[in-house]
C-alpha cells in the first residue's frame, strides 16, 4: 500500500492513509503523507497467522463505524476527494466509501492467480473443501488449473464458514468496486488478468512489479545488515545461494539445524537470513555447534537483509523462498531461480506457478532432511537442471523488464490508472 502511495504522489495525488492502532505506520517516516488512526478494538499487535479469516472479519466489524464517521469528518474537510484505495479484504471499508459517494479502487498485493482462487471458492467449496481427505493431494483442480489440490489456500473443516463469509464479501466488494490494483504484470499473468476481468466485469490495472517504479521508497520491517553486500562483492558470480523466509515463517527447531547442516554439507556459498524468532518458541536463536567452524568464508548469516539489493547482485544465482508474493516477484524480476519452500495462504500456488507454469524453481517438499537440503542445492545451483532454469529466467526477467518500460503493460496500466482515478 505503502509503495502504491508512494507511486501516486509521485504522479501528483496528495495522499492521505487511514489506519488501524493494530500494526500501525510510523508517520514520521512519511512526512509527505498525512495520516488519520481508526479505532480497530484491538489489544495486541500480535497476528495469528493460523486464524487470519476471523481476524480479518473481526477488524472490518470493528473499524466500520470508526472509518464511517473519520471519512465522512474528512470530506466534510476537504474538496477534490477522488478515490479510496483499500485492500481486497477491507470489504467494509468499500461499502463505506460507496454509502459516502466515494469511488473506491481494491488493491490486491498478493497475484492474479491467488484472486482467482476466491472468485472459484463457492465451487471450490462443494467439490474440493468438503472431501480433501478422500482426494490425492497430487490431483489436478479442474475448476482452478494450473493448481493440484495441495496448491490450494489450505482451510480446516471447521473454518470453511468464516472463509466463505469473508471470500463472499471480499469478491462482492471487488465486483462493487470501480477498480482493482494488482501488483502484477502481463509478462507472467496475462491469461489469469484476463480470466479476472472476464468474471468481474471492473477494470484490472496490473501495475507491477511496483518496486520497479518506486526506487525512492525505502521501507524495512527489521533493521538491515548491510554488511553482506561487501561480502557479496567478494563472491563469484552466480555463486550464492540467498535463504530469506520473510518476516513470519518460523521453523521448529529440529527444521533449522537439518536446514543448517544442509547447506553446510551442500559446500556452497550462501547467504542465510535468520531472524532471531526464525525458530518457533525462540526470541534469540542461535547456530548450531560447529556450524560457523564449518562454514567459516563461505556462508554469511545475518538477522535481515537489503533484499532487492541482494536479489540484483551480481554474486546471488538462487534464492531458497517461501514464495510469498513479493518475493517470488522480485526474484523474477532480478532473474534469479528458486528453491520453494511454501508454508501457508497462497505461498503453495505461487510456488506452483514458480516451478510448473513459469518452470524457474525447485519445490522442496516434504519433511526438511539435510541430505534432500544438499541435493536440491547443488541441483540448483551446480548441475545442469538449474542452469536451464536460470536460462529460462533471464527470458522471464527480460520480459518483466519490457513492462516497465515506457511503452509497457506495467507502465501504460499506470497511466490508465491515474486517468481513471481523475476520472471518479
């Protein structure tokens, strides 16, 4: 959201960000923007991300009657409102913006396909989610390809109410919107682009990858260790495997030391991020014995990293992922192959489409075992199956490149989009 802002102010919108107490932005480090706090009833910044749904259904009841009255104070306020812009799950936020007469756009930050996934869930629902323990895990979707049932956003038995609710409400508030914002490109995602603007009939505008068209934005979740791009400078090319699960997968114990051993064993450069709670139950983890010996001029390991600037250095050929969206992205468009580790929501469908539509990855699957660890690393990085696909994903990154340029899919949907907007 933060990146959209960035990028519409730079085409001369002057932006203001509603948000919650929950999680909430340091303002200080947007002083370009103003910003207005809505009262969420919320006594903890902690998120569980095995109850996302009824999380998200709790805070749009809570917040609708706060942003009700803080929006309609705000255009009492001010003239030339054109737009809100609100994620796909803010559904209530919509409604609100169109009781006011306000033009709202939905922003979805995860895929094209990962929508997709919510305007086939009442289907989904009756031939897939009330039978997954008969189904083989490996079997095609039909109403969803390219996706196996094991692709698919994992839901318990016990939550398909919540998520029906919230997958209704939340395709509803698409179809009602006057827009949806996808941070994606037509290089990789033309055809479910298309799928989309066919079965909600609004305008798609993919504009993606956003980092692409916001190099002065700068936002970190966890202070970064910069170091690594001098040691990075000492490496050869294409040598380094970077491990980053992002900012909320955590391992169990037994995981990390098989993940450490593995690339110990593996005798290849690598450059691990390991947060100090990437193990589940730690607040500060630490390595496990004789691991540094063993590694020592060959594997950096470090609590967070520059990620784009890493991912574009010329020393990293591989990039161990839990696919979440932004990442996958930014590996493709720096042209570095994968190795897809999914843990939960639509990692499992991006990594997929990483290694079975685009075919620039390794899914790693199953229990994590040292041994499996080394051979897929050496795959990737070493034998011929990885120089193929980092091959294919010089043609995938030349591509995504094309799209920001300034005749563009990426960039031409930006114009369409500020257009549109004024428009309102």
């Amino acid at each position: 959201m933060l990146e959209l802002a960035s990028l519409l102010h730079s085409r001369g919108f002057s932006i203001t960000i509603f948000h919650t107490q929950f999680n909430s932005i340091d303002s200080t480090k947007h002083p370009s923007y103003d910003f207005i706090s809505i009262i969420d009833g919320t006594t903890s910044n902690h998120f569980d991300v095995n109850d996302i749904p009824s999380q998200i259904l709790a805070l749009n009841n809570n917040c609708e009657e706060p942003f009700h009255d803080s929006l309609r104070k705000f255009l009492s306020e001010n003239k030339g409102v054109r737009c809100l812009v609100a994620d796909l799950h803010w559904y209530k936020m919509h409604a609100v913006a169109k009781r006011l007469g306000v033009a709202s756009l939905v922003l979805r930050t995860g895929s094209a396909a990962s929508l997709k996934w919510f305007t086939a869930f009442p289907v989904l629902q009756t031939k897939v989610y009330h039978h997954l323990e008969e189904l083989d895990k490996d079997e095609l979707v039909t109403e969803l390809p390219p996706y196996r049932v094991k692709d698919l956003i994992f839901v318990e038995k016990s939550r398909l109410g919540d998520i029906a609710m919230l997958v209704a409400q939340d395709v509803e508030a698409a179809q009602n919107s006057s827009g949806i914002i996808i941070n994606t490109l037509t290089a990789i995602e033309s055809d479910e682009i298309g799928n989309l603007h066919q079965k909600l009939s609004v305008p798609i505008f993919a504009i993606g990858p956003l980092h692409k068209f916001t190099s002065q934005f700068q936002s970190s979740l966890l202070p970064q260790d910069r170091s690594c791009l001098a040691w990075l400078d000492t490496q050869a090319p294409d040598s380094v495997l970077y491990i980053s699960f992002g900012s909320l997968v955590s391992l169990n114990y037994e995981e990390f030391v098989e993940t450490a051993w593995g690339l110990a064993n593996s005798r290849q450069p690598f450059l691990w991020v390991v947060r100090p709670d990437s193990v589940c139950g730690t607040e500060n983890v630490s390595m496990p014995d004789g691991f540094d010996e063993e590694v020592k001029g060959r594997g950096m390991v470090i609590s967070w990293a520059p990620q784009l600037e890493v991912l574009a250095h010329d020393a990293v050929g591989g990039f161990w992922t839990h696919n979440g969206w932004n990442s996958t992205l930014e590996g493709i468009s720096e042209g570095v192959p994968m190795i897809c580790r999914p843990i939960f929501a639509d990692q499992m469908g991006n990594a997929r489409y990483v290694t079975h539509v685009w075919k620039v990855g390794i899914e790693l699957e199953g229990k994590l075992e040292r041994r499996i660890i080394e051979k897929t690393v050496r795959s990737l990085m070493r034998e011929k199956e990885g120089d193929e696909m980092r091959e294919r994903m010089r043609v995938l990154r030349r591509n995504a490149s094309d799209c920001t340029k300034a005749d563009g899919s990426s960039y031409l949907a930006i114009n369409k989009l500020v257009d549109h907007i004024l428009s309102s």
